[in-house]
C-alpha cells in the first residue's frame, strides 16, 4: 500500500507458539491447539483466534491463498498491483475512508504481497474490531476502480520499481538469480512483476483476478489479542458471514520445477556498487513439499552454517580468515513449492570473490566431511526454540506466523508440533541434509561486482540478500 516499505525480516516459517496458559471453552464445531482456536464460515472462510489477553488491543489480519506465482502469463505484477486498489475505495466506503478511520482511532494499517499470499492488516483497541471487520469484509466484495485510480496507481507502482530494484543493482542480481534459479516455476519473476508487463495492465487484469480469488472461500482470517473465539465468531458471522463465496479458484496447479542438472552463475557490475559481495542460493524443498524432518534439518543446517556471530561462515571467514566483512545463510522455508537454501559473504578490501567464494565451498566441504559437534547442534536448536518462544512478545508476528504457514501449506498442528521437530533434528539428519541439496548442480552463484570506472555519487543501498515480500 502507500507506505511501500519492504519488510526486511525473513518470516519464521511454521515457528511453534508455545502455550501462554490461558484456558477457554471452544465454541462448538471449533479445532483449539493451546491458546489458538479455529473455525469455518458457511462462506468458507477460515477464522484463526490468537487470545492474547495483556493488553486491550487486537491485530486483525486477512491473508488471500494468491501471489506473484498464481498470476496469469504476461501479467506479472497484478498481485502487487490489486493490493494498491484495494486501497481505492467501494460503493459504501469512497477511497480514503478506511485509512482516515484507522487514522482517526489511534490504529495501524498496511498490506503485503508475496510470491503466495497477499495480507491485510490493522492494529487496534479491541473495542474497534467489529469496525475492522466491517470495512475489510466490505472490500472483499464491493471494490470500486475509476480508471484514473488505475492510471494514478500504476504509475506508483513503476515508481515503486524503479527505486526498489531499477536503481539497485543488489537488488537487480536478486532478480536475475531467482530467474537463473527456477527454469520453470513463477518463482523465477519478480513479485512487484517486470516493468515492461506492469506497463501493460489494465483495469479488467485487476477485477478478473479480484473476481476470482478475492473470494472468502480463499481466505484465512487471523485476530490476535483480548477476544475470545466467541466474540470472535459473532463478529466475524455479523460482517465476513455475510459475503457470498463468488468463485472457486480451484487447487493451486503450478508448473513443477525440473530436477537441475548443472551449476549457474550471474554477474552484474555497476558504477553504483559500493560493496561487492557473492551469494550463492541452492534448489531445497519447502515446510510444504520436504519429506519428514528434512526441512527442520535444514533450518537447523542454516543456523549452523550462516545464523550469526557464532556460525561457522561467520568464524571462519570474518573471526578467523580475516577475509570478509559479513557472512551469513538463510533457509526460506515458508513457500507453498521448492524454495531456496543462500549463503553470502561481502569480502574485505583486496580479497577477490573467487578467493571468498572458495573460502565459502571449503566451510561446506568440511561440514559435510567433518560432522557437526553436539554443542553447535545444541546451541542452534536451543536459538530456533527460544526465537519461536520471543515471537509470542508479539501479537502481530504470531498473526503473520499463522498467516503465512495457513496459506504455504501448513496447519495450525503444524505450528504447534514445530519445537518438537527441532528437538529431533540429529547431527547426521543434517549432514544429509548438506550433502543432498548443497551441491553444484542445485546451485545459482551470483556476483556483485563494481565496475572498474569512475563510481557513482549515489551509493548502493545494500549488497547482503534479504528474504522480503513487497508492500
């Protein structure tokens, strides 16, 4: 939406929310994991309730089961581009009314597109959720687009591209790496779409995709905060009860990605790059399509490898090589289809890529040849655990966890059995992890390189890869 600031965090995938100890009784019909309830509208709108009874406030949170790669061909960037709209206005509320309400009332607002959810979501004093719920359940179905509104917004969403990624060269070779990386899934565009396809949407790309899957039927709704499940369902009955489910999108059929078969690499060289860097992304399975412990392996496998000061990139090339600035890996598990495993590393003056990037495969080499130690699989595990059990401090971070796990596959009995997943993790579960999938032919290497002429005034924002959706 208007503030268009990216989130710059990467969403724990499926991290468990450990009891908080508050009992209630379910209504009936409802499934309950500790303080989390769940139940379905006669629409087919799936309701989560979060009790979180500190403070008087409440998040309240609509996910839609479509992104970036539930678009049509030629008509990449109509996710991102609808969630602009959807800030336009409908024949009960004109453009602007929502946003001055939150305004008015204290409260918070904003909206996200990934490559497989796009999210809505305000924060306010419990007392105005039924208000939430009114004007959120209204433009699900009543959204109204003036043609100027689809001029106007398309020319901020081209605004929004040119300085996000047109003038980001770390950003372009992000790009130009998910394309090199998946050969056939539309994981490979770009979630705010490619410039040239942006310029050709239209005000009937917006309402044909609206019509079809902004549908409650495709939809999770997500309240945390001081409500009950009853409070909940009077409400969510009163204002969601009343939309019609108006399509059936169907199962999420997308094209498979084809086993790799060889090692690639991108280059990009700039004026503007201040800071070189070298990151390197590997073809892994997601929460959603790994086979039984192979994804907990992994998270735990990029803990190890790339999680902080204490991982092993970090000691060995920051502590003790003394070649590199910064280093360090993800894991992104929170995808509906195969994701991706990436290391990087930024090298100090006068240390070349090729040295790092072989300094980088030697730490991985002895990892796979040497094992990992008891205490490093302690620790890792220890930090994942006490990550998921700090996410509770947050209403908004346990809405976008349920969110983000009900829309890539996932269930609330998944979230919940998280920790235990972690704790059966074994040293040799990721070592097999390492060996099966962080091998050359699943590999993208991607250089960041400054050109060798007279650099820019303006200076690159930043050259270490982030895990983000759009806003």
């Amino acid at each position: 939406m208007r503030a268009f600031a990216p989130i710059r965090f990467i969403l724990p995938v499926l991290v468990a929310i450990m009891s908080t100890g508050l009992a209630f009784h379910a209504p009936s019909g409802a499934e309950t994991t500790d303080a989390v309830s769940t139940f379905d509208l006669d629409n087919g709108l799936k309701v989560v309730v979060i009790e979180d009874h500190r403070t008087p406030v409440v998040t309240h949170m609509v996910w839609y089961k479509v992104g970036a790669s539930d678009e049509p061909p030629t008509k990449s960037g109509i996710a991102h581009f609808l969630e602009h709209l959807m800030f336009k206005g409908t024949d009960a509320h004109p453009a602007g009314e929502f946003s001055k309400v939150v305004a008015d009332i204290g409260g918070q607002e904003n909206a996200f597109t990934s490559s497989d959810y796009t999210a809505y979501f305000q924060k306010v004093a419990k007392e105005h959720l039924g208000l939430m719920m009114e004007y959120e359940s209204d433009r699900m179905t009543g959204l109204v687009l003036a043609p100027d509104d689809i001029t106007s917004e398309l020319q901020v969403v081209l605004e929004e591209r040119s300085s996000r990624t047109d003038n980001n060269p770390s950003a372009q070779l992000g790009e130009e790496l998910d394309a090199a990386l998946y050969l056939s899934h539309p994981y490979s565009r770009p979630i705010i779409g490619w410039k040239h396809e942006i310029e050709g949407l239209s005000r009937e790309d917006a309402l044909t995709f609206y019509e079809r899957y902004y549908t409650p039927n495709n939809a999770v709704l997500i309240v945390a905060g001081d409500v009950t499940p009853q409070e909940v369902r009077a409400l969510a009955e009163e204002t969601y009860g009343k939309v019609e489910r108006r399509a059936e999108p169907g199962e999420r059929l997308r094209p498979r990605e084809p086993e790799p078969r060889a090692a690639r690499t991108v280059s990009m060289s700039s004026p503007r790059v201040q800071q070189e860097s070298v990151r390197t992304a590997w073809l892994v399975p997601s929460y959603h399509t790994a086979q039984d412990g192979e994804a907990e392996a992994l998270d735990v496998l990029a803990g190890i490898l790339g999680g902080g000061a204490n991982s092993r990139l970090y000691k060995a090339l920051v502590v003790n090589g003394n070649e590199a600035a910064a280093a360090g890996g993800f894991y992104q598990g929170s995808a509906l289809d195969e994701s991706r495993f990436m290391v990087y590393s930024v090298p100090k003056p006068g240390v070349g890529l090729d040295t790092l990037e072989k300094s980088v495969d030697g730490v991985i080499a002895d990892l796979i040849s040497g094992g990992v130690t008891d205490a490093e699989l302690s620790r890792v595990k220890n930090s994942l655990i006490a990550e998921s059990v700090y996410a509770q401090d947050s209403q908004s971070s346990l809405a976008r966890i349920y969110g983000t796990a009900l829309t890539t596959g996932g269930s609330v009995e998944d979230i919940a059995a998280w920790n235990d997943g972690i704790r059966a993790v074994t040293a040799d579960q990721v070592i097999e992890a390492a060996r099966k999938y962080l091998t050359p032919a699943r590999s993208v290497t991607a250089y960041l390189r400054a050109a060798p002429q007279e650099q820019a005034a303006v200076p690159e924002s930043t050259a270490v890869p982030e895990n983000s959706a759009v806003q």
